[in-house]
C-alpha cells in the first residue's frame, strides 16, 4: 500500500493541527493544576458531571462522555476520590453498575478552577479569533467530528451547546 503524500499546503495545514493539539492540552493543564489542583482530564470529568442531575452519572455513561476507556475512568475516579473530589456507589437500580457523584470539595475545586480555565479557553482560542473565524472554527472542527465520531458518541459533549 502506497500512500499520497501531503502537498504543502496540506502539509502546512497538518502541521499547524498537530502542533495545536500539543501544545493547547499543556497551556490549559498548567492553568489547571495551578489554579484547582487538577489536571485537564480530571477538570473534563468534574465539568461533565456540574452539568448532571444532582452531580452524578452513571460510570459508563462518564466514560462515554469523557471519550475514556472504563479502565482509564475507573483510574482517575479512584485517585480523585481519594482527594475527596468524587464518590462511587453502587447504582440503586443496578446492582452491576456504579454510579459516580460530586462531593461538595469537588464543587468547591470546580468553582475555583473554573475562572481561570474559562480566562485561558477565551484568551488562547476565542478572543485569538474573529467571530467569522470562529464560525468556521465550527463548521471545520464538524467536518473533522464526522470523521473522528462517525457514530456521535461524543456528539452529546461538543453538541451541547449549539444554538
């Protein structure tokens, strides 16, 4: 098997993606840790779960939301819940699964990080931005989706709060 190469411009292009996704997780993992103590992933699983009913979901629909394999979750759940951030139990109406909630230190630890991540998102992506460019900033990051989550496993995380 033979593969096309990239042009330059597609190279150009490729390139600049890939340096994005290295350094932007970094930038916001820094701010993190500094301002809450966590790190960008743990940050992702406390943001999904201030959006549930009551600040608890079931694991495996985290896991899903988070885009983490079950073991992965299950590995940062348990470190966060021994820094008091979670709790686990076992779900009231299925004894196989294993809910997973929000204790009021991790509230308080979302509350804290949350200025400073919101500070950081608007200065390094949104305000380096038009509003034109980040319309198509949308439709591009879409057109990439369809190919990365062909069947929306993750569309309830970046569709959330389309207009």
């Amino acid at each position: 098997m033979s593969a096309e190469w990239l042009d330059r411009r597609q190279l150009a292009a490729w390139v600049r993606v890939a340096s994005v996704l290295e350094v932007l997780p970094g930038v916001l993992d820094g701010q993190l840790r500094r301002d809450g103590g966590v790190t960008l992933f743990e940050y992702f699983v406390l943001a999904v779960l201030t959006e549930a009913p009551g600040g608890t979901m079931r694991m495996s629909a985290l896991a899903q939301q988070t885009n983490a394999t079950l073991p992965r979750l299950s590995n940062v759940v348990r470190r966060m819940e021994s820094r008091g951030l979670l709790v686990r139990r076992r779900a009231d109406d299925d004894a196989r699964a294993t809910d997973v909630g929000l204790t009021e230190e991790g509230w308080a630890t979302t509350e804290r990080a949350a200025p400073g991540h919101v500070a950081a998102v608007r200065h390094h992506v949104v305000d380096a931005l038009t509003p034109e460019q980040l319309d198509q900033l949308v439709a591009i990051t879409d057109a990439l989706l369809e190919r990365l989550d062909p069947t929306g496993g993750m569309a309830a995380t970046y569709r959330r709060y389309d207009g």
